[in-house]
C-alpha cells in the first residue's frame, strides 16, 4: 500500500474521472481511523475510495445507491450522514433518496427505514430540500406487466396461500401492484437497490428472482459483477462470496436463453 | 393509498377493535416520516397501524409480543422506546417484558437483551414499575415434560456432544431446565418470542422445532400465519419469504399427523 | 441459580483462574440489569461472567478476542467499550486490537470496523496508547505459502472469474497476499477472529474453508469447541446452532487424515 495524505488523498478524489464528491465527514474518518489502525486508514483512502469507488464499470451515482441501499438494509445509521450526503452530491436526487428509504421499509423492514428517515431529515433540512422536490404519497404508478404479475401471484399463492393468506395479499397490493410501480425510483434502480439490500444482509434465496429482475429491468451484468465487488467492501467478504454462487447460476441461465 | 392527517390517523387508532393504545411517540415519526417520505407516512399510516395491526387474527397483545421480539432480536435500539411503551399498553405486563428480554438474552445474544434493559429500565423507572412486580431469579419452575426433554437431549448430543459438549451442557442446564420452565411467561408466549426472534433473523434452521413446539404449546396456526403477516413489516419481506416454505412444511407435516 | 451481590461477584471474577480482570462497567450493568430482570442479571454474574468464561478449554484473552470479534461482527457499538477494555486488560495488545479491526473491516463490512475506530480511539486516548504502538501500515510481510494460495486462487478463479473479476482480484490482492500476512496478528488469533465472526453473522457457508485454515494455522479443536460454547452467550444460541453441524463436518474429515 502507498500512503496517501489526507490533502493528497482529497486530490486524488478531486482528479479522479468519474468519481464522487468529496464530503467533509472523509477527513475526520481519515483521521480518526489513522490514529486507531494505520493501516485501516490506508486501506480505505487506497483501496477503497481511491479504489473501488473510481472503477469504472459502474457509475459513482450508482455505486452510492448501491452504498445506501447496504447501509440501510444494515441498519448502519452512524455512516449514513456521510453516505447520503454523498449520493446526493454523486447525482443521486432527493426524489430517489427518499425513494429508497420507502422501498427499504419493506425490504430491509420499518425500523430500519425509520433510522434512515432521521438521518435524511437533517440532510433535507440542511440543504433546504422541501416536500415538492419528493415523491407525492399517491402518484400515477407505471404501467403493470400483468402477464408477469399474474404469473408471479399464481406461483407464490400455490406455494403459500395455505401458509400466509395475509403475507401473499400484502405482497401482491402493497408491492407488486403499488410500490414496485411508483415512478419515483426507475425500475432499473429499484432493482439495484433490492439486489444490493438482499446481498448485504445474506438474503441469497431472493437472489434468483430479483437479480432477474434487475437485468430484465436493465442492469447489465457487467454492473451486476461490479455490484458484487462494491458491496464486498459494505457488506463484508462473506456475504459477497455466499452471494457469488446465485450470480453465477443467474448469469448462466440467462446465457443459455 | 388514501391520506389520512395525524388527527384522523390517531383516531382511526382509538376506534379500531383490538388495536394499541395511542403513543405520543407516534406523531413525532409520522411527522419526520412525511418531511423525508409522504409515502412512507401514508404506507405507516395506512398500511402498518391502519392496516396490519388492525387484522383480526393475532391479538394487539401478542403483535406487540411480537414487535418486541423482532425489534430485540434485531437490535434495534432506537425503536424500542415507542414499541416497548405500546405493548404495555396493549396489555404485556412488565413481567412478561422483562422475561422476553431474558429469553432472548440466550435466544438472539447478551448484547442485544442488554439493549433492550437500558430501554426498559428508562420506562420501568418513568411508570414506577418497581422489583416486587418482575419476575424472580430464583422461582419454582414449571413442571418438565422429562419424556420430549429426553428426547431432544439425547438427539442433541448423539449430533453434538463431540463437536461442543459446552455447547450441549448449557442448553440442557441453561435452556430446557431452567429458562423454558421459568413461569414468568406462559409456554405458548416464549415460544411466540422465539418464533419470532427466529424469523426476524433468518435462522430458519431452527424454525421447524420451535414452530413445531409453538403450535405443540398452543399457538394456533391461524396465529402462525399472522405472525408472518406481521413480520413482513418489522423484519422485511425477505426474512418472511425465508421462512414461508418452513412453516409451510411445519403445517404439512402436522396435518398429516 | 444461586444468587452473587455484585461485591461477591467481583471477588469470584478476582479469585478465578485465568478469568478476566474487573471493569467498572460490570457494576453498573448489573445494577441496571437487576431493576428490568433480576434473572438477566444472575444470569450474567452466575453463568456468563463467572462460568462461561472461567471454563479452562479458552484463555481469557482468546474469550476475549472471540468477544471483540463478535461484537464488531456484529455492529454493537454500546457493548464495544467495557468489552474492548477487558480485551486490553486480559492481555490482548493494543497492536491486536487494531489488527482487529482492520481485519474486520474486509471481514464483516466496512462500517462495523468504523464504528470500532471510534470506540477504541477514545479507549486508546484514555490509556495514553500512541501511534507507536500501533502496527505499521506497510509492514514487512509474512511469508506467502505460495502452494496454498495458488490452490486457493485457482478455485475461486475458476468458480467465480466470469461472475465478478474484481472480487476474484481483490480477494487475491487484498486479503490473501496482503491482510492475511500482516504480521500484527498471529495467523493463529486471525483466523480466530475470523471464525469468531463468521458463526456470529451465520455465515456458515465460509465456515468450512476458515476453520480447517483456523485448525491449520494452530487452533486446537478443544479451542474451536470452545468458542462455539463461548459464541452462544454473545451470538445467541440459533447462530451456534446453525455452525454445529458445520464444525462436526470439518472435525470428522480432519480425523479422517
């Protein structure tokens, strides 16, 4: 590892093609983490934010969707100020932001939303981001694919009508038949941001189906790899490497159609 | 979603049949929630309190045995306060809610009861709920059933006893002769805990014992399909669908008994 | 249960052999733990405190590696301080503790070893622990045993190379020829911390590879049983039960060499 300065690190940051913003909270981490492991610190000035983040197979707006998308789903509430703000500062509109949070309320549960909404709320409050740049409670949703729909209601009621009537009626009206198609968050990206919550939390069984869904709704597998090498540093090695076997299933079932 | 004002939302709260008690600290979310997220408000609102809480199939009582177990469970501080307050409203007695936390000290690890005894002693202390009306150390223990007790030992350690007799020794003498036959909560209710503790974090592993010796303790399977309902909610939608084709085999296999 | 005043408590934590040295920070939460559950609270002095960790089979200061590990592994911040103290005073260095942390940050996520730098900084502030003291960024390191990691990359190349490259490549590059032969942790007490976190975040499908690497690399299987029996406390039983059959796996094919 080369040892980066806090000044030249914020550099490279600065120079860097296609990167984000620098956010005031890197510094007292950089410094804090120096003075507790060093090495800690150079791995996250070197390898991560002069790393990852400047890869280029995907963007730094989507890598910060994919970062707080995993903070929530992690329920991480003291990295989220720095993170969202970085979004925010990455192309990542308050309308998508507050978005995510509400799509994470049922993906990654309530309070763990609720803990994001907290942060957000000083973030807004701070930037003066008012109620008419957010996404209104009940908009006209997209168009729903009902031959897709049908067929995903009819496998999960004949699996699970008999378990859970209730669990079956809420995932058909409250997700599939509203939330998914609220026009806040491009399906595209709400699929990126259920696939990098399941990973982050080693929710792997809902892989298959959303990680589909994410490149039906366009995320290209080039993105989906770089996904996975993003998410190590969030989400920790383990669940990358428990998620890496799904993606592979996936990517070759799609190969062969 | 229809919109409902604060007002109309506590009203709705105060009229509907077997709901909770109104808490102070749900206006104060429900107002940070719409400066982030109006959908979010109006899905909490309408959906959540409006909505879940309200169905008939799991008392408001048990949902907030639920709730808490969930939240325990999944260590989430910051919601503890609000949900803890309501479930004695809804009737948990502050005995069964310092045995829940007990229970899940061994069942969702030390930290996280250690969690909730920080939040429930800010609580006890503002309700002047003093030691007289807890639970004992030291109480006479319920009878055991020394025949399933046999059984599951020496399954346990045939499997186990060579790979961690630590491990064997304290779930016999910790768990399933002193914990479970504590009288503090009634068998069906800690085994509602543990249920739900199991959901909330994906150990769907365990499932298909402590279902099995729920239902065995008298939770109906009505319950057990609303407490999937619930947890939709407060654990996600994935944990849930985890755990769908448990219960599933779990109701399978009791019917054909 | 038989019931200790904390005044016992300290003295049978002070006699016993090869136990942990007292913290100001156990006193109080017993105190606290008494007033919301007297039961928690013997439980804690009675079998946590004075039993689990007394038992011979661990070293206090590996117990508390296993402790420090889980509780970042984790993300519980609020439990980090007194645990992160014993640590020190059980013997683990402050060198160990860093390399604790940085090697949990590739380990369990980013934001969990950030939340540690903050404990520990102010822990370290508190003890006059200077950057000295500290391991260097860029060390000179261990020796790679070239076979196995050839081994190793060419099986995750294999498997995963058209899944995502850049996993592949910074596993290679980052953990194994440069986190892993660090030499501010034994490979011995690395690969502790590493199994330490992986049974307490369920990761089991890892289990297989870090604890025959654990086994390799010293750790007896009285050890290994032991963190499981240690693990419970602190992960919550269900976790510990999801890795028994795991460590019987590996303790069977290692006895079959």
């Amino acid at each position: 590892m080369k040892h980066l300065t806090p000044a030249a690190f914020a550099l490279s940051i600065a120079v860097a093609p296609g990167t984000f913003a620098q956010s005031s909270a890197i510094d007292v981490t950089s410094e804090t983490a120096r003075s507790v492991s060093p090495a800690l610190e150079e791995y996250t000035s070197k390898d991560l934010y002069g790393g990852v983040w400047t890869r280029p197979d995907l963007s730094a707006r989507d890598r910060s969707i994919v970062t707080v998308a995993s903070l929530i789903a992690r329920n991480q509430a003291s990295d989220m100020p720095a993170e969202f703000d970085r979004a925010l500062e990455n192309g990542v509109t308050p309308a998508e932001l507050s978005e995510t949070i509400t799509h994470l309320a049922f993906y990654t549960g309530w309070g763990n939303a609720m803990a994001a909404v907290n942060v957000t709320k000083e973030i807004f409050d701070q930037r003066g981001i008012d109620m008419e740049q957010l996404p209104a409670a009940d908009p006209e949703l997209l168009p729903l694919d009902e031959e897709a729909e049908a067929d995903r209601e009819r496998r999960v009621q004949e699996a699970y009508g008999d378990v859970s009537q209730g669990v079956v009626d809420n995932t058909r009206d409250l997700l599939f038949r509203d939330l998914w198609l609220r026009p806040a968050l491009e399906p595209r990206d709400r699929s990126l941001v259920t696939v990098s919550a399941l990973i982050s939390t080693g929710k792997v069984e809902q892989m298959p189906f959303h990680l589909n869904k994410a490149m039906d709704n366009g995320l290209t597998q080039s993105e989906a790899s770089e996904v996975l090498t993003h998410l190590a540093f969030y989400a920790g090695w383990p669940n990358v490497f428990s998620a890496l076997p799904v993606a592979r299933d996936v990517f070759e079932a799609r190969a062969q159609q």
